[in-house]
C-alpha cells in the first residue's frame, strides 16, 4: 500500500494536479480582494478557498505516510509544511481583527516555489549567494556613508530638505540610486546654487548604481548558473546509476534464463535417454 502510494505522490499526474490547485487558489485569493466580487459570489469564492486547503492538508497527509520522518529531512518539503499550516490559522471570528492573520493567506501562493524546480533553484541561489551579498551590501552601506557625511557637509546649509542630516542625506542618495527623478527633482535645483554638484552625483551613481550593484547582480547570477549546473550533474549521475542498476538486473536475468536454459537441456537429455 505504501509503494502504491509513493509511485502515486511521485507521479506527474498527482504534481500537476497539485500544481493546478496551488494556482486557481492563488488566483481565488486575488479575487477575494475585490469587494464588488466578494459581494456577489464571496461564499463561492470561501468554499473553494476552503476546498483547496483540504487538498493541500491530504497532501501533506499522503506525504508524512509515505516518507515518515525522512520528509522533514528536505528542506523545501519543511516549507511546503509550514505553508500548509500556515492556511490553517484561523482569519474569522475573534481573530477577524487582526489583518495579519488574513494578509498569511496570501503566503498559500509561495507554494509554486516547491513545486517548480526553475523557481526553487533561483531561491535557492539567492538563499546561497546572501553571504556575498552581504559583504557587497555592507560595501554598498560604506559608500552610503561617507557620501552622507560629504553631502551634509557640503550641502545642508542651502538644501536641509536633501542634505539636513546624515538620515536625509542617506534617503536622498538611495532616491539617486534608483535613478527614478534625480535629475529634475533633486540634481538640477541644486546645481542652480552649485555649479559643481554634478561631479557629486556623477562619482555616487557611477559607484552605487553601476559598479556595486552590478556585482550584487552578478554574484547572484553566477550563483543561479553553478546551482544549475550542479542540478544537471546530479540528474545525469542519476540516470547513470539507474542505467547501472538496469544492467546489473538485465544481467541477473540472463543468468537465471542460462539456468532454465540448462534444466531444460538436462531434462530433454533425461528423457531421451
């Protein structure tokens, strides 16, 4: 019954019907937010919400039957685990006051993280690459720094809305990063009072947005690229070992027809003696 179980869980029909109700869930939560929707099919929409939970609850019953203590050796199927229970926590009656318990019904549609294996091996890089990360970011907090510390210098005076303090200049200089209206909000009106203000924000984007974050960029793409590369490794080693442990059962087979083989021989022999 549980090998029955196992080839049935592992099967592609079993995932992709999984895969289907993780979306129309996803997709019943997004309507739910809409108020004039709610309004004319709302119970349809909390029954249906409601069934894909059961789905999801059955699943993960089938999955601790089938793997016992072994499922909680995987990583991913902890979180899927955590997801599932996570839909449990109750969003009506006394706690219907507290949004934070309704905003972790969204979190159902992280699902499609466990179940794509392209997504999983990006969050998986990322969660790889955070180490490096953190050192490029902390790079990144340094530079932030000491162009606060010249910004306010140079500029507080004429510009304390920008520049009035370390805080302001350090929220000023991430609104430059983004490059999302520097110019014209930020950089222009200053170069009115100071000529020279562009070599500023020239020397600051062209180490914070170009440089630095490019190796952010790059740290977590060649991340994604030997994760992929590993997965790859990993699935051809699988399909030798199986291609192996295929000979080696041919192999027994042969045997076993040379052994019937003889008996029959001997006994033809046998008989016509």
């Amino acid at each position: 019954m549980k090998k029955r179980l196992r080839i049935f869980v592992r099967g592609k029909l079993f995932n992709n019907f999984i895969l289907t109700v993780i979306v129309i869930n996803s997709v019943i939560l997004g309507l739910m937010t809409y108020p004039a929707v709610c309004g004319v099919c709302g119970d349809l929409l909390h029954n249906l919400c409601f069934t894909c939970v059961l789905i999801f609850t059955i699943e993960m019953i089938l999955k601790l039957y089938v793997y016992g203590k072994s499922f909680f050796k995987d990583g991913w199927n902890n979180f899927d685990f955590i997801l599932v229970a996570i839909s449990w926590v109750p969003t009506g009656g006394a706690f219907s006051s507290f949004r934070a318990f309704r905003v972790l019904r969204a979190l159902r549609a992280l699902r499609l993280v466990t179940r794509l294996e392209k997504l999983r091996i990006i969050v998986q890089a990322i969660i790889e690459a955070v180490p490096n990360v953190g050192w490029a970011s902390l790079l990144l907090m340094l530079l932030f720094y000491i162009f606060s510390i010249m910004g306010t210098t140079m500029y507080a005076s004429a510009f304390p809305e920008f520049f009035g303090t370390i805080g302001q200049s350090m929220f000023t200089l991430f609104e430059i990063m983004t490059l999302d209206g520097w110019a014209t909000d930020i950089a222009r009106p200053m170069m009115e009072v100071y000529p020279f203000a562009w070599g500023y924000f020239a020397a600051f984007i062209l180490v914070s947005s170009f440089i630095v974050m490019n190796v952010i960029v790059g740290i977590v793409v060649n991340a994604i690229s030997e994760l992929s590369e590993s997965v790859k490794i990993e699935k051809f080693q699988k399909q030798i070992n199986e291609s192996t442990q295929l000979e080696v059962e041919l192999l027994k087979l042969k045997e076993q027809i040379k052994v019937i083989e003889n008996l029959i021989s001997a006994q033809k022999s046998e008989i016509n003696k």
